[in-house]
C-alpha cells in the first residue's frame, strides 16, 4: 500500500468537515432507525445515493434496530458471510436479500404495530374519536378515499381523498384497498399500501370506517381489533344525526334507518366502547394498544 496523500491544510480542513458531515448524517439515521422511522428497506434504498449511509458499517445498522443488540447483530452477521468491517456499499445482492428477509420477518413478529379499526353507526361520533386520536397520541390514522362530495370544511388528503367513480373502480381493480363498502349511496375504502406500511414500522394504526368493511379487516388481518362505538342513547344518535345541517332530510332518514340496522352489528366487535366522553374513548384505544 502506497503512503496515504499529503493534503494541503485547505483540503485537510474540507476533509475533516466532510467527516464531521458524514458522522452527522450516521447519528440521524441511526436515531431514525432506532425509533422506528426507517425500515432496514428505507435504509438500503438510501445507501444508494448517499454516502454517509453506503459508507455506514452493517455492525452499525444493525445494532441500531430496536431489538438487535450487539450479540443478535454478530451472531447474525456470521450467519450471513458478513465480515465485521463490511460497510453497507460493500454489500452483495445475495447479503442485501438476506438481511431484507431477515428482518421484514423480525419486524413483524417482534414489533408490529396495532391495528385498531373504529367502527360504530353513522352519527356515533367516530371522526371526532379518530380526529382526537390523530391530535392526542402517536397512532397512525388511515384516510380513505371516497366517492363522495367533500362536504363544506373538509380538506383532501385530511379527511378523505376524494375520488371520482372512475378512480375508484380502477383502484379496486388494482387491488389498492384493504376493505372498501358502499355506504348511502357512496363507496369508501381503505388504501391497503399505506397502512401495511406504518404496521410494519411499528406505527399503532386507527382506521375509522362502517362495519361491513370492519369485518372485511377482520377476514384479512385476524391480529386486527374492532372497536364498536355506541351512542350513550338511542336519542342521542338521533339527536347527532338531525343536528347534522349538511345532509338532506332524505339523506338524514336513510342514515337513521341505517343506524338502527348498524346498531345490531355490535355483537361482531372484539370490544364496545359507550361514546360518552371522547377523551375517554381516546384513552381506550390507546390502552388496547399495550395488551
Ligand atoms: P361520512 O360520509 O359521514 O364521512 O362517512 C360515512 C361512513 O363511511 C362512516 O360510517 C365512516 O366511518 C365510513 N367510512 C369512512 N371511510 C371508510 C372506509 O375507508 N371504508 C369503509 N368501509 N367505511 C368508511
């Protein structure tokens, strides 16, 4: 091996600020991994264009995983043929495919995230639990796409992505939904991709939807908890329901006779929760979560 160059104090100087840059970059990453933020997925596609994270060594990454200390990382590093020096960039294909399964495997029998589908009758309150929750607690809360109008304060992307018939159709063709149901007269559903991907990192997940599409949940993804929210009293949902202005009295007593019918569903539910105070409501769910 040749002498290392001599550098002028200017290129030293840039060299140690890189340095400097690069340790920076590794702690955020590691910080990000260690909370869960970034899959060991997300961390190879990055190594791809920034060097820091190629030039991470594997010992590092992997002991940053919540749940691999240094005993599993070397144990698992020998398994694998990966020396102890090896930087992420000097990874094969076979090694990356490896390290991949290993830990889509770990990732969801050791630290799954929660999911908590909310589900009760029209006017019971579910979105102002599910808006609640959002504010309150560190669950991921799934929006849906719906054919129906936005109504006056709500905002795309927030309370819904609001979808054409055509969209929709093509989104469940593509098999993009997790569950989705028709519900007076509009079709909602739950984009699959998005809430697999926060159960795998560990994010608790709520998703607020009608029952049909709760038992739908239930089929696919046994692990899942149906919530059932019911109104204190009868007259009370009526009382939501009527109070309601943006619906039309047609629409307002399709609704009724649907609750009344939706009413029935609780039986299927793993839990029922009585919607009398919603900062109560919100404790519960996130107590179901640490079972
Ligand atoms: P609204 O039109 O009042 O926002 O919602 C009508 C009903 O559709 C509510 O019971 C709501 O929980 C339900 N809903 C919202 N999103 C979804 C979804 O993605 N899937 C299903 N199955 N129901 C949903």
């Amino acid at each position: 091996m040749g002498l290392p160059p001599q550098l002028t104090p200017d290129q030293r100087h840039q060299a140690l600020l890189k340095a400097a840059g690069s340790r920076k970059r590794r702690a955020e990453v590691k910080a990000k991994i260690k909370t869960g933020e970034f899959s060991i997925d997300k961390i190879l596609e990055l190594a791809k264009e920034d060097e820091a994270v190629a030039k991470m060594r594997v010992r590092e990454l992997l002991e940053s995983l919540s749940g691999v200390g240094k005993v599993r990382a070397q144990s698992l590093m020998e398994r694998l043929n990966i020396s102890s020096s090896r930087r992420i960039q000097g990874l094969g294909r076979l090694q990356i495919g490896q390290l991949r399964e290993e830990f889509m495997k770990s990732e969801h029998a050791n630290s799954p995230g929660t999911l908590i589908v909310l589900s009760g009758p029209g006017g019971v309150g579910k979105s102002t639990v599910a808006q609640k929750v959002r504010e309150a607690s560190d669950f991921w809360v799934s929006v849906s796409a719906t054919t129906r109008k936005p109504r006056n304060n709500e905002i795309e992307g927030h309370d819904y992505y609001f979808v054409s018939d055509e969209e929709f159709s093509r989104m469940i063709n593509a098999d993009e939904f997790l569950e989705w149901a028709e519900f007076a007269g509009n079709r909602y559903g739950t984009p699959q991709e998005q809430v697999e991907h926060a159960l795998l990192l560990g994010k608790n997940v709520l998703l607020e939807i009608e029952i049909e599409g709760a038992k739908q949940v239930k089929a696919h993804l046994p692990q899942s908890i149906l919530v059932f929210l019911e109104p204190p009293t009868w007259e009370e949902l009526v009382a939501r329901l009527e109070g309601r202005g943006t619906d039309s009295p047609e629409r307002r007593a399709e609704r009724l006779e649907l609750a009344q019918e939706e009413l029935a569903a609780a039986a299927f539910f793993d839990v029922v929760l009585i919607n009398d105070q919603v900062e109560s409501v919100v404790k519960k769910l996130v107590e179901l979560t640490h079972n």
